[in-house]
C-alpha cells in the first residue's frame, strides 16, 4: 500500500517510491516537486514567500523560496538521491482575489513563481514542468513511484505535468 | 517563539472581544434584516495560531468554500474575510434573489454582485463598532469574491501575516441561521501592528 504523505502549508517533505506527497489548497503559494527519477526519490515543499531576507522575522526557512528550496535539496540528497539528476516541477502562484489596483503584495504569486524558478537555476536543478498563474486553487502531489506531478482544481480539472 | 505585540493581557484581550461582539451583533442585525431571518451569533473568538493552522478553521485547505475579501485600510489596517461553505452560500443568494433553497447552482454576475454586496454590509456595520470604541476610523475596500479551496483563498491573507512572523491574530465570528441560509464566518485579521493600535486606542492596560 503506498502512503500518502500531506505536506502542510510551509513545510516540506521527502520520501522514497512508492509513497505520494500531496499539498492541499495552494493559491498564490508554490508547490516544488524534486525528483530523482533513477533512484525514486524526491521532495515536495509548499512555500508561502519569495524572499526570506524580506521578512521581519520567522522562525521556519520552509516558508521561503530561496531558503526552503536548499533545505529540500539536502534532505532529498541524504535520502540517496544525485543532486545532478534531480528534476523540478512547480505548480500554484496564483492571483486569487482581483482588485483593480492590486498592490504588490497580492501579485506575490508571480514572484513566487520567478524565485522559485531562480534558485532551482542557481542550484543547477532544471524546471521540467510547470503550471503556475491564474485566479485559482490547486491541489498538488507528486506521485513517487514516476515522478508524475498531479494539479488538482475545482473547475479546470485535473492534470499531470 | 511568539512575536511580542501578540502579548496581550486578559483584558486586553475581553476588550476585542466585547468591540467584535458588537460589530458582529450589528452585522448580524443588518443581515437579519435583509433577508427576514433570524441570525444567530456566536461569542467572538480572538485566538492566536500559528498560520499553517488557519485553513483548518473553516474545513481543511481542500474544502470549497466561497469568500468575500476586503482589505481595510487606515491608521489599523488588515483584512476581512466572510467564509461561507459553497451549499450555504447559495441558499443566502437564493434568498437574496427571492428564489426557493436549490435554485441556484452557479454564480453569474448578479448572483456574485448581491453577494459582495453583502460582504459590505456586514464589513461596515462591524467596522462601525470599532470605531465607536477606539475612535480609528478603519475604511474597507470594495469588496472582491472567489469561489475555491480554503487553503488558496486563505493565502491571500497569511501571505502578508507571513511576511511578519509565524502566528495570525484573527477575531472570528460564526453566524448560523435556523434554516441554513446563513452559516458563514467572520474574520478580522489586523495586520501585524495594527491590533496593538486598536488595543492602545481602547485604553485597556
């Protein structure tokens, strides 16, 4: 029986085939999926922000792209994992409320997205997939057995990526 | 660690709870009135908790739900959020709309209109209190609404509380009628900062 392991908001998991990872109701949060598809690991991390270096205080590097992101490498990579092979897949940074005159702050999802993408780049990690924007909530999970990453919604569907 | 403005005193924290119970008693009475149904109310909560947890409040990240958000700006500025599970939601706009409970099974644009409209109504009605106790006057935006997961739509406040620490601040209220019509919550979440400006404003040690 395979297990499904949740991944909460500002955390991130790691685990091994044939367990699933799922993260439940992103909306201008990421989903990063890592997979190592010799060795069947990999990680999946929900952050909230962009940029630790912008906030007051926090206790949990997980919230953040640009400090999660290494976090999950290196746990991914004592579970067996090669860096060099491991692939990204990202989903979720979304606008969900529309205001005509939407600060910065409600745009996050955007920069979300290009943080993420950006440290991946710096690591040497390589986005294969993504499905990021728009106005609406996914739910993700990376299926560990392949690497498939699926992006639950409440009116578009689901899909694999 | 918890951040040291969340350090409220018992009173303190009675204080905010007595404005909301007003706010909400007048939210209440101003829906009561709209849709010719009785109201009941709840005792505000005002409760500390770590963000990750907030979603599970109204059902769990993946519950669908629909929510009308303001954002309220001034001198204590934050967020209003009226959560309604989507079945709930759409007996309310069945009783705005004058149309018997099941009618409705999407939202078009008038149907979404009257709802916002709502939001308005209950956001100025609450906000009034708190102005009559603190003297801040809190000027809430127009009123935006999305049907979608808990967790996403939650985002879009725990983003900006992210950014501060790791706990939100939220004075909710649950307003339930008998016949199911209403069954929403109302959440004020101050901004970090903002709730020790309305604490100090009250007066209360």
């Amino acid at each position: 029986m395979a297990d499904l392991i949740k991944v909460g908001m500002a955390d991130y998991k790691v685990g091994r085939s044939p367990s699933t990872l799922i993260s439940y109701g992103l909306g201008s949060c990421i989903g990063v999926s890592l997979y190592d598809p010799i060795k069947k690991v990999g990680g999946l991390l929900h952050i909230m922000l962009p940029d630790s270096t912008q906030a007051r205080r926090s206790d949990n590097p997980a919230k953040f792209a640009d400090t999660g992101i290494p976090l999950m490498i290196n746990d991914v990579v004592a579970l067996g994992a090669t860096k060099a092979r491991l692939v990204a897949k990202i989903a979720g940074g979304a606008q969900m409320f529309a205001f005509s005159n939407a600060t910065d702050i409600m745009k996050v999802g955007t920069r979300n997205a290009e943080t993420c993408k950006q440290v991946l780049r710096r690591n040497g990690i390589k986005v294969i997939a993504e499905d990021t924007g728009g106005t609406y909530g996914r739910t993700v999970s990376i299926d560990l057995s392949n690497g498939s990453y699926k992006v639950k919604t409440i009116d578009r569907g689901e899909k694999n990526i | 660690m918890i951040d040291e403005e969340f350090n409220l005193t018992p009173n303190q924290l009675d204080a905010l709870r007595e404005i909301g119970n007003v706010g909400a008693g007048n939210s209440a009475t101003a829906l009561s009135q709209i849709i010719n149904k009785k109201i009941d109310m709840n005792v505000p909560k005002v409760s500390l908790i770590p963000i990750e947890e907030v979603p599970d409040l109204v059902g769990g990240p993946d519950a669908i739900i629909v929510a009308i958000f303001l954002r309220v700006y001034g001198k204590a500025p934050g967020n209003i959020l009226f959560l309604m599970p989507k079945k709930n939601a759409f007996f309310l706009v069945d009783d705005l709309m004058g149309r018997p409970h099941g009618t409705t099974q999407s939202l078009d644009e008038m149907d979404e209109s009257a709802l916002k409209e709502i939001g308005n109504i209950l956001t100025g009605s609450y906000l009034n209190s708190f102005f009559h106790f603190t003297n801040i006057s809190m000027i809430p935006s127009i009123p935006s609404i999305a049907i979608d997961m808990a967790g996403a739509i939650l985002n879009v406040v725990l983003v900006q509380l992210g950014q501060m620490g790791d706990h939100a601040m939220v004075i909710e209220t649950k307003f339930l009628a008998e016949d199911d019509s209403v069954n929403g919550h109302f959440f004020l979440v101050p901004d970090p900062g903002a709730l020790s400006t309305l604490v100090k404003a009250v007066g209360v040690e």
